[in-house]
DNA sequence: ATAATGTCTTTTATCGTGAAAAAACATTTT
DNA sequence: AAAATGTTTTTTCACGATAAAAGACATTAT
C-alpha cells in the first residue's frame, strides 16, 4: 500500500456537505480552491458523486440529483492523514501511565505497533522533535524528555516572554489596522460564549486558540507565530486529558479573555501588560496544576 | 548503496590520530566511548588496520606497528553524513544569486541533483524547516521564504530577548557553579585571541558560539537553547559567503566579549545588561549590513 | 567476579518503486 | 480571449528491502 487516499476521501465528504446548500456544483478550478485541493482529487470526487447518482456531470454541468445520505460519506476514520494517526498513537502512549522520561523510542516497534512504514514514523518524530519532548542521539534511538513539569515551566517562560511582546505590539497597531475589526468579533464570540457557558464549556479551546494566535501574529515575527504551534499541541493534548474543573476553568479563562481584550482596545500599555499577565498567569497555573508531581525528568 | 559507512570511515581517521600518541590502542568499549561509535564500528576499524599493518591484533592485545601515512587516511569527503553533504548543497542553491523569496523548492529535483534518494532531501527539508526560511504547502511543495533582511531582523529580535534573560540568568548564579571556571577559561581563550588577532582572525566565530551557548546554557530552557541552534546555522553559513571586513568585526567582537565577561564577572545586571546590548546590537548590524538591500520578502 | 572478546540480533539510514495527488499542457466551450 | 474541460507529465507520499551500525547475549580471559 503505497498511499492512502485521505486526501480525496475527505475532500468528498466536504463536498457533500456542499451538495445540501446549491442545485449545482461550480467549476472544477473553483471547486478545487474551495475545497484546498488540486483539480485531480476534485475530478476524481465528481466521478464518484455521479457514479453514486448524486449529481449528474456533463462537462459544465454538474446538477445536484439527491441530496446526500448518511452512507455517502467515506468513514470518518479514512480520511485522517498518516501523520494524524502517528500523532494520536504517540500522543497516546506518551500521555499514558509508565511513559518515564529518559526511556527510548523505537522507530520500528512504533511503526510495527501503529501499522504504518518507519519512514513515516521517522519523519513524524523529526517533525515532533521541535516541540522539545523528544531528542535524537547520533546514529541511534531517540530519547523521551518527558511531559514533566520542567517542560511545562520552560514552555510557559517563553510563552508568557512572547505573549507579553504580542499583546503590546497588537496595542501599538494603528487605528485602521483589520486586526479591531478581528478582535471585535472575537469578543462578540466570547461574549456570547460566556452567556452559554453551561452548556458549550468545551467549545472554549477552538476559541482560545484563535484568540492568542491573532496577538501573536501582531509580533510579525515567524519565530513567535510559530512557538504557538507548540503551545497549541501541548494544550490540545492536555485537555484532552485533564478534564478536571474543566467547565470552571474555562468561565474562568473566558472572562480573563474579555478583560484582556478591553484592555487592548483601550491601547493603554499598562492596563494590557496588567490583563496579559493576569491570564498567563492563571493559564501557567491550570498547565502545572494537572501534571502529577512524581512525573519527574531522570538525571542526565 | 543503501547506506554509506562515512560513520566508520570517519572513526577510522579518527582513530588513526590516536595511533600517533600510543604503543598499544585501549580496549574495544573504550575506543567505541573514545571515537563515539558502537564495538561493532570499533572491530571494523581494528580489522582494517591489522590488514593495512597498521597494528598487530591478538584480542586484548593491540599493539602499533608503524605510524600512519596520509594515504592511510580515508579521502576527508567520504567522511561526511549525507545530511550534511545535502545541507551544504542545499545552502549553496539558498545563498546562490537567483533564490528570490517566494519561489518553489522541488525534493525529487534537489535529490537527483545532489544524487541522493528523495527520502534524505525529504527528512533534510523537514529538519531544517524550523529556521524559518522555508515553509510546505499542505499536500504539495515547499516554499522557500528566502535569507531576507525581515528574516535577518526577526531572528535578531528573539536572539536578543533571549541573550539579555540568559545572560541576567547566569550572572545570578551562585559563586560555586562550574559556570564560572568555564567562563575564566574562554576568557583566558579570548585574550589569547586578541593577542594574536592578526593571524587568528578566522578562529574566532567557532569561539563566538561556545561562548554564547554558555550563556544561553543559563537560562535552564531547551527553548532558549536550542534557538540557538538558529542562530549558530545562520552565522556559520552567513560568515562562509560574507568575507568582507572579516578581521576588523572579529577584532571589534573578541573586545565586546571581553567587556562582557569582565560585566558578568561583576555580578552587576546593570552592567550585564548593557555589555550584552552593545554586543548584541553590533551583531545586528553585521548580520544586516551584508544583506543586499535588493532581497527583498515577496508579497504573499 | 569483572571486564574483555567473540557472535548473533535488532535497529537505523537509505534507496528504488508505485500509487495518489498536483501541476502542466492541449483542447474545447462560452 | 478568457475560462472551462480533457489529457499527460511530474511530484509527493509511503512502502518494503538491504547494508551499516548499534545493541544484546554468550564466552573467555584476567
């Protein structure tokens, strides 16, 4: 098996979502561009759409026959990349019990155990190695550093080094910059998520990540935008486990959000330091909160 | 070829210096800790040279027979890991005339030219993404980003957050940290260097970077000191291609590095502070005056 | 009994290969 | 002539295979 078609799978279970809103289906380029995909996967997509009998495809003319059921769409499981798959198991196994830091990685017991090639492990662990978790020795396995509260200390040091920076540069930004009129709907999304919270508590993550990367790529700087990556996989992961509190951490989390976003449109530079410390601060403390003590790095 | 053994090739040579001090080489777990390879490169390495009657060989027993020859060495580019030799090649295009931001980077075209398999120039791509100078388009090619002055700036702007928290971290350390004997020693380092400035001039950048590592060795965070894995890459490469005036900005330099131990010796943060500053900006300006004015960041 | 050597097994590094997906080129339609 | 469709070529992604290198185990020497 040389490549799966994840691609073309999910790229078709997208499309049919757009079959419900229109009688016909625009242009293969237009298609290809709304669906971030080349004109190949988008032919290859209305084949199957008319094999099915969900459309009827004659050169421009692409009419919807039926609207989509259930068993149309490809499984959700299909249409993951190979580099999701290896990042769940990962993740998996690194989050749980006896993951001990010093232990060492086996590219082919990893690949061997998720089912997949070892290059792809081994391009996956390159790529993972950015976030600090894992290091390489020469010519050999690599290490585990472990989820440990060090990591978690590092981390927010340069998380809070970067946001601090972020935060007085979005200030600073000129009156007639888009970045208000961003900020404006992100408070109205807070606002209203705020006067739910009951019942959408868990939709606050998706919102906080696109909250902090809007003031981080006020710092115009690719190192800092970055970073957020990192930040980013640790706190998907984090929540994922650590359900504690969740719901009072988050009505938390969303009113420090809104005074952290009146101080940026009062584009006073005390009053934002004041917010962005205070929701760091609380945000360090949720972080370091759920990693057990005894979760300790070996000595070197 | 499915892998070269440039590791036992570079060993070898290696090795062959140690014959030059010694009647009898150590025990094999010894050689593997001495040259940084397994037992099983060390006994390649004794077995040739029983055959090339470099030793006598009898288990324990490794006894020199005659010095090496220079055509006993192994040619010095056979030494090299491919992931350098694809680096190398890699830069040379980057640096080269022509490598305007914005244009695509092809694997299979940049592993045929170099005459490697795509899965190396893949992995190397991978791996040097983090400096920020190239970016992949999800299912598709990279996009080079380009050595720009808003490159040059934007990892100048997190150098320097990162070296003045350093450096303001190790001149709190206590008096008994073996930091402080390192540190006497690069300084004994650098006034030998600037004894001798005149003919040792292009000594001074391997110096430069292990005397900011220490520093950066302070802060106690993998973040801080593997971002200077960035900068090292940078400047190695940057000083290759930019041989103007060589001398005099390492002469300037080995003076700015004494003024800074001399600070950090004080303990005083005032003074730490401003040696780092006037060093850092310095820096800057090196970096960003051999950068054409004309490389200019395309419009996205 | 400890530490070396000798032997065998496992893992890593790299390639060539083939299908999926993108991209380029040619042709037709509006 | 601009933009779509139809067709062909190129590139990316992922695999299994193989030699180099590491590591584990068994044996021998001090």
């Amino acid at each position: 098996m040389s490549k799966s078609n994840n691609v073309y799978k999910d790229a078709f279970n997208r499309c049919l979502r757009l079959l419900d809103e229109t009688r016909s289906l625009p242009s293969e380029p237009e298609l290809g561009t709304l669906l971030g995909v080349s004109r190949t996967t988008v032919r290859s997509i209305l084949a199957r759409m008319e094999e099915t009998g969900l459309i009827a495809w004659n050169k421009r003319d692409k009419t919807v026959l039926r609207p989509p059921r259930p068993q149309d769409f490809f499984p959700e499981e299909e249409t993951d990349s190979l580099a999701e798959i290896i990042e769940r198991s990962f993740m998996r196994r690194l989050l749980a019990e006896g993951a001990e830091a010093g232990m060492q990685i086996n590219e082919l017991e990893l690949a061997r155990e998720i089912g997949v090639g070892t290059t792809s492990v081994r391009e996956f662990l390159i790529r993972f190695s950015r976030f600090g978790l894992i290091e390489k020795r020469r010519n050999s396995h690599w290490v585990l550093k472990g989820f440990t509260r060090a990591f978690a200390l590092e981390l927010t040091e340069i998380r809070e080094m970067f946001e601090l920076r972020s935060a007085a540069a979005f200030a600073a930004l000129p009156e007639d910059s888009a970045v208000w009129a961003d900020l404006d709907r992100l408070e109205v999304e807070h606002r209203q998520l705020a006067g739910e919270i009951a019942t959408r508590f868990n939709e606050f993550s998706e919102l906080d990540e696109r909250f902090h990367r809007l003031i981080h790529r006020a710092s115009h700087n690719r190192f800092i935008v970055d970073f957020y990556d990192v930040i980013a996989m640790i706190f998907h992961y984090h929540y994922q486990w650590n359900k504690a509190e969740e719901r009072q951490r988050n009505e938390v989390a969303v009113q420090e959000h809104l005074a952290y976003i009146a101080a940026l449109k009062s584009r006073d530079p005390g009053k934002v330091d004041t917010a962005c410390r205070k929701h760091l601060k609380s945000a360090r403390q949720t972080l370091l909160s759920s990693i057990p003590e005894g979760r300790q790095a070996q000595p070197a």
